[in-house]
C-alpha cells in the first residue's frame, strides 16, 4: 500500500497511482483528524469522495503517530492525552474516538487503536503495554461493531451507498455490497520483540474475531533477522483465509521474502520518502540519483523497469531535476519506486496464482 498520509500519496496524482495498479492506498487517521479535520471529511462524503480516490482505502489508528510525533503524552487506561504537532493543541484519543474518527473518514479498513511498543522495552514495559493494546483492541471492536453503519457515504434511510456512478464498482468491493456497511475492523498484534507475549497477543485477538490481523511494532530499529523471526512466529497463529498485514516495512526484498512467507498486505513510506531524497529502488540495486556520475547517463533510471518515468526519462535528466529542485524531481522519483514497489507485488502474486 502506498502511503497517502494527508490524503495524497506526496507528489503523485490519484490517476498515475491508479496506472501504476495501486490497488489500495492508506491514510493517516492522526493527521488527517488534525488538518483538515474529520468532521470535515465527513461532510465531504468520506475519504474516498473527498480525495477523488474510488479504489480501497485503509486507515490507521493515529496511535503510531500519536506516540512518534506528538508532544506531552499521558496514556491512561483510558487513552492518550496529547498535543499537536501543528499548533500545540492538547487532543483526547481513545479507542472509541480513534473509531469514530475513522467511521467519519470511512476507508475500507479500519484498525484498532494500539499502543505501539518502543524498542528496546524491558519485559515489564512490553508486558504493561499489551495488556493496553489488548483491552483497546476489544474497546476499538466493539465500538466498530455498535457504529459501523455510521459511515459518511451510507444512505441510512434507503441503504443505498452514495457511490458516484461514474466510479463504478471500484471503492472497494465494499461499496458495492448490498449490506450497511463493510467497512472492516483489523487488530494489531504487539508483544514488543517477545514471542511468548506476540503469541499471547495474537491468540486473544483471534478470539476476538477482528475482520483481518496487523502484525505492528516492526521496523522501529531492530535487527532484521528479529523482524523476520517475529513475523514468522506470529503470521501462522492468524487465520489464513483473512487478510494479515504488516505494518510499516520494508525494503524491496523484504516486501518480496514476506510475501512469500503469506503476508498479504503490507505498506510503508520508503518508496516515496526516499524518491524524494533521490534514492531509486532498481533491478540493478539503489541508485542515489544526486549522485555526479549519472550528470551524463543517458541511461533510464532502471533499463529492465517499464514505468512511464523509466520508458521516457534519463538519469541525467532526473539528477538535474534533483540538482536543481524543481517539484517534478519528487513526483517522477516517486512514481519510478512506486512502480518499483508495486511490481515485486504483481510478480509474487503471479507466482502464486499462475496463469492468472
Ligand atoms: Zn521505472
């Protein structure tokens, strides 16, 4: 899933992103309940209406971004007091706020409100902030199950959802189903870096019966070989025949061993951070475009990539963008890692359902 954090994957339009195949994309509860505001967004008709976006959509809870980006946090059982990065407004979340808050963007997917555990956490802290995340998890499911139905673009009294025409059936699959409202509720699986306690996490959410399964608290600086042995001890204790999904990695071939492994979904912001940094994810490895030695490489970005930056650009060409910061540097970057990104994807699932 590409990252749209404020309602826009940086610098790409929605029609290249649908081009590209991007099947679904993901925004973030916590800056978009901020700015512009998702009572806002619900009177736009939802998310998907008002970023112009008919394919499916997830969103966060805003607990990740709660706990990395704001300031004075005071987590309670009951939520998490904070203050906006923005403006240094004092905020209240709780699990049945951060639903709200996504009932009124309606994505596709929602997920439970967590806490994501720091690394490195003692037993204790890991320990301490589970039993959080799985009180939050029943909190944050049954408050979706009591108000799901409260989506911006259901029409309550005909049941008819408010799907422009000239999308089609694209919104999801979701949209188009004749029941309420299948907007869907993911919990997320923590326990820090120990087994026992991810094993614990993910045995309880299953019972709790959650729509899909998120394995969080990946990717927040410890060694790789640990987020592989974390995913591989929790991936088969959740159900198989619903989505699972791991949140926030990784590099290409991370993405490619995980998929393989049967995670189903994952996103994460590299591909597009570091395309506006001039990093290129390549068939031929990482390619640092700012770098003096592309001034005169007539060379398309990637040769064995088909995108529509890598069919028409050069590398020249790119670094001189970069060189001389011009906007299209960021968005042609972006659309070459997307490209990049989302082809592992299409490649994997070809292996896996060949002939389709
Ligand atoms: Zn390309």
């Amino acid at each position: 899933m590409p990252v749209g954090t404020q309602g826009t994957v940086k610098a790409v339009a929605q029609d290249v992103l649908e081009s590209l195949g991007a099947e679904i994309i993901l925004g973030n509860t916590y800056h978009l309940y901020l700015r512009p505001g998702y009572e806002v967004i619900r009177r736009m008709g939802g998310l998907h209406r008002f970023i112009s976006w008919p394919r499916a959509m997830l969103t966060d809870s805003g607990g990740f971004q709660v706990f990395s980006l704001s300031a004075l946090r005071k987590v309670t059982e009951d939520g998490v007091q904070f203050r906006s990065h923005l403006d240094g407004s004092s905020h209240f979340f709780t699990p049945e706020h951060s639903i709200d808050v996504q009932i009124a963007l309606g994505a596709d997917i929602c997920m439970a409100f967590d806490e994501c555990t720091e690394y490195p956490a003692s037993r204790a802290r890991a320990e301490e902030s589970l039993r959080l995340t799985m009180a939050w998890a029943q909190r944050s499911l049954s408050h979706f199950r009591a108000h799901s139905h409260e989506v911006p673009w259901f029409e309550p009294k005909t049941g008819v959802p408010q799907v422009p025409s000239a999308w089609g059936p694209g919104i999801g699959n979701s949209i188009a189903s004749p029941k309420a409202s299948c907007m869907q509720c993911f919990g997320i699986v923590q326990g820090g870096m120990y087994t026992d306690l991810r094993r614990q996490c993910a045995e309880r959410l299953v019972e709790m019966d959650f729509d899909g399964y998120a394995i969080g608290g990946l990717s927040v600086g410890e060694p790789r070989q640990l987020t592989l042995e974390i995913i591989s001890e929790v991936l088969p204790l959740l159900p198989k025949d619903k989505p699972r999904y791991v949140m926030g990695v990784g590099y290409p071939d991370e993405i490619e061993q995980y998929a393989r492994l049967g995670v189903d979904m994952m996103d994460c912001v590299l591909p597009t951070r570091a395309a506006r940094h001039g990093l290129l994810f390549t068939s031929e490895g990482r390619v640092n475009i700012k770098n003096r030695q592309y001034a005169e490489d007539q060379n398309p970005p990637d040769p064995a990539c088909n995108c529509m930056v890598c069919r028409r650009y050069s590398r020249a060409y790119l670094r001189h963008l970069m060189q001389a910061g011009e906007a299209l540097s960021g968005t042609l970057n972006t659309i070459h890692n997307l490209a990049f990104y989302l082809g592992i994807m299409q490649r994997v699932r070809k292996n896996l359902h060949p002939g389709e």
